[in-house]
C-alpha cells in the first residue's frame, strides 16, 4: 500500500471512495492516527452513515471485518471524528489527525444466553471477548472481536500512512477523549498494533495480530539450580511471570501437615499468613488456630469476626470493607497491606484453574496485583509452589470476588476484604502519654485485675497491641487508652 495524491492506494490503484461532506477544508499539521470502532452492524452502514451530512461525523477511512477498505475523506482534509479532544496539549484532534473507522459493534451485554449489541443485534460467544475497559476496570462487559484480516489490513495502511506523512502517534478515540469514548475497546490489542505498525515500517516481516486474550498457561514446574551450593529450588511455570512487587507475606496451606483436621479451614490459613507477615516468630497451624481460639464445631466455616477478633486479639489490628472496586484493592496493596478476600471459588473451578474441587466461600489472600492478574496465596493447593502468589486472571478474579454475594447458604457481602490498619513494615507500635493525675497498668484488660503500677500524668508509654480500648504497653501490662493521648 502507499499514499498518492492525498489517496490511499492498493496495488497502484485507488481503494473504493465514498465522498463525505462532513470535513474541514485542511489539516493543520498530520500528526497523529486515531483509530475507532463503528458500533455498527455491518461496513455498509457505517460508510453510509459517515457520508449522510444528517449525522455530522465522518472519518478517513472504514476498514471492513473482511479487509476491504473504503475512503471518505482525502488525507490533506479534517474528517470529522475525533470530536472534543486533547492530547499533549492539543485540542481539537481532527485538525492533527488521520481517523480511520474499523467495522466493530463495539460493547455488547449479556442479555440471557446472548451478548447484545447496543444497537440489539446479538452475537455468538465466539465473536465476543469477556473483559474489563481500562476506564471503567471494575466492571466486565462483552467486546465483539476484531478479525484477523482487519487488524493486518489496518497495520498496512497505518504502515503506509506513517511512510508517507512521519506520523508521531498512533492513538486510540479513548486516549484523546477519556471518560468519553471507549474506543477501539479492549478487543483492540493496540500495543501488538504499533509493534506491527513500527515492523512494517522498518520493512521487517509482519507478525499476527492477536484476535483472542492470551491462552492461559497450564501448570508445569522446573528446577533452577544453584551452580555454587548445588542446592536447586522448584518453580511453577507462572512463577516467572510474576510482578516483583508481590508483598511478603508467608504461605500457608490448608491441605497436609498441621491442616489435617478440618475442610473448610481456609479461613484459619489465610489469618495465619497475616500473623507470620507481621509478627516475627508466629508458627501457628491452622489446626492449632482452632484450639487457641476455641472455634465450635466440627467443621465450621469461620466468619470475618471470628478472624478480625482472632487477628486483634494478637495485636493485629484491620478493618472490614465490602462493595471495594480492584482500584480500592490496589491502593492497599500500594500501602504494604495484604488483603483477605473472600471468593465463590466455583468462578476459578470451572475455568479449569484449580487443583481442588470445592463449592463455598473460599478465603484467600491477595498479595499482588497486575494489568492482567491478581496473584492470590490461595491455600487450597497441595504443593505451596502451586498455591503461593497464584496467578488468577483479573477478569475470573472480579468475578469471583462479586459473586461470593449469591451463595444464599452463606451469605457474604460482595467485594469485600479483611485489611490490616498498617502496612508490612510499618511500625504496629505508637506512643501515648497519660493524661489523667494517675493510670493504672492492670495485669490483663479489664478494670477489676490487678494493679502492677501505676503511672503519672504526663508519663509516655509504647503501647505495642490494642484491645477494646486497652493498649498493652512494651514494659508490660494494659492501660485504659480513654486517658491517653497521642504522644
């Protein structure tokens, strides 16, 4: 392909031209592509619509599902498409920019067994990618796909344009009007794009587009060995490809030595990763954890009180949040703060993702999150390398975490997480100075134990684990933290 006389040309000869009244008489300067979907049900409609003057919006070109390719408008005049716009301090893009249209119907929902379009056509599950926009990430909508000779096509003609004008940028309709406009969407694999666009260019092979979301790898392992010692660790094959940035925090799983006692103590594993990641030394078992905090029956599910009182009780303070958005899970993460989630762990069983079969609420911790995944220390696993910061994608993962709410056996509240008040790291500890004539530090905390001694007004103490309104202080013993004040 190549650019002649302000015409796109294929084999020397000019693609179809549909001419559109709707645009300016020149472009200020050729800068940019922007790329869109039609949100229509056929290229027909879509060249119709941009050449009525009724509608008000044209573009460049229209790209069809097949490849063909039709022009509108010449590329020395301003199409009408990008609307309200900016980008790097321009404004107005249609006066920099180059659109071309690509026959898509864009977002659709699931309306029964359907995916509709917005404008009511519906389409089979095999045109439609399942995934959350980067604007709206908490919310999950079907996006119809773009076919392969579509996206090859189109990587020419950017390849040709670029040739021919220097362009700078090649943008999405959401880059430049954000909040406003969705497209291309996610269906769209823009970065695969302009790497296919910059090969083109360079005169390098093309390589294809991806249509589909990246297949999920199935588990494997490898060994790395250590030349030095000899001494060789185990991996998972989603190890590699995990973000650096994953919080410390230990494993423990709910299966073999030390679980063996129970079936739903997920619960009890998830607490006890928290507890190793904040207090130094912890060794609890989830077994053991039944004991120490005397929870009834044979096998109960444990409840979020019974956790947050057990975590406090052993100075691990946290709050309880529900309708959380992945931005809300993400900021804690950005603070040190693991979080315990409560999932329908059913969402990852039947996207063939685990390795035990199991139907209720299922407790986890999150230890990591990227554009792709969540990584969860998921205890339901036999081997710790399987379980430990496990890959889900974020798409099950909100899924999962949202539906945990539908379980009428066990109600649970969507969205929800378990949140230590500090970050790992951070010091759990904090000074008080008394603020009454004298204070009483009491052996345990309740009022009616005994007096070990008693402090002055004015005295500072560290208080290293509150309980129900009593600090336990670094030299020993608990005082009423309603006369104290922050030191």
């Amino acid at each position: 392909m190549l650019v002649n006389d302000f015409r796109l040309m294929v084999n020397n000869t000019p693609v179809k031209f549909v001419r559109s009244p709707n645009f300016d008489p020149a472009l200020q300067e050729t800068l940019f592509v922007i790329l869109h979907y039609t949100c229509g049900p056929s290229q027909e409609v879509a060249v119709n619509w941009l050449a009525n003057p009724a509608s008000k919006v044209s573009a460049h070109l229209v790209i069809g599902r097949s490849g063909e390719i039709t022009q509108l408008v010449p590329f020395n005049a301003a199409a009408w498409h990008a609307g309200l716009s900016n980008w790097k301090g321009y404004q107005s893009l249609n006066r920099y920019a180059i659109g071309i249209e690509l026959d898509n119907a864009g977002m659709m929902q699931l309306t029964g067994n359907r995916w509709v379009s917005s404008f009511g056509k519906a389409y089979p599950d095999n045109e439609v990618m399942i995934a959350a926009h980067e604007q709206t990430p908490n919310v999950m909508y079907g996006w119809h796909k773009y076919t392969s000779i579509q996206l090859q096509t189109a990587a020419e003609v950017v390849a040709a344009l670029v040739q021919a004008y220097g362009i700078r940028e090649i943008l999405g309709h959401a880059d430049i009007a954000p909040k406003r406009k969705l497209d291309p969407g996610p269906a769209f694999p823009m970065e695969a794009f302009r790497m296919q666009v910059a090969a083109r260019v360079a005169g390098l092979p093309g390589l294809s587009l991806p249509v589909d979301a990246p297949e999920r790898p199935q588990p494997a392992h490898y060994q790395v060995e250590d030349l030095e010692s000899g001494l060789t660790t185990e991996y998972a094959w989603q190890t590699a490809f995990k973000p650096v940035n994953l919080l410390p925090v230990p494993y423990v799983s709910q299966l073999g030595t030390g679980a063996d006692l129970h079936r739903n103590d997920c619960g009890a594993a998830a607490a006890i990763m928290l507890l190793r990641a904040y207090l130094d030394g912890f060794t609890l078992t989830p077994d053991e954890f039944y004991t120490r905090f005397a929870v009834p029956g044979p096998d109960p599910y444990l409840s979020v009180t019974q956790l947050r009182n057990a975590l406090g009780s052993l100075g691990l303070l946290t709050d309880f949040k529900a309708g959380l958005s992945t931005q809300d899970l993400f900021a804690a993460l950005a603070q040190g703060k693991p979080a315990i989630v409560l999932l329908r762990y059913k969402v990852f069983e039947e996207a063939g993702l685990t390795e035990k079969h199991f139907e209720g609420p299922h407790f986890a911790v999150v230890v990591g999150m990227d554009i792709r995944h969540v990584y969860l220390h998921d205890p339901l696993y036999t081997n710790p390398v399987d379980g430990n910061a496990h890959a889900y994608p974020l798409d099950l993962f909100w899924k999962a975490w949202k539906e945990v709410a539908a379980d009428s056996r066990i109600p649970n509240p969507e969205c929800s997480a378990i949140l230590p008040t500090a970050g790992i790291g951070y010091k759990l500890s904090r000074p008080v100075r008394v603020n009454v004539a004298a204070l009483a530090v009491r052996s345990i905390p309740e009022n009616v134990a005994a007096t070990l001694r008693t402090l002055k007004r004015g005295e500072t103490v560290e208080v290293v684990r509150e309980m129900s309104g009593w600090g336990e202080i670094s030299s020993g013993g608990w005082v009423y933290l309603a006369y104290t004040i922050a030191a």
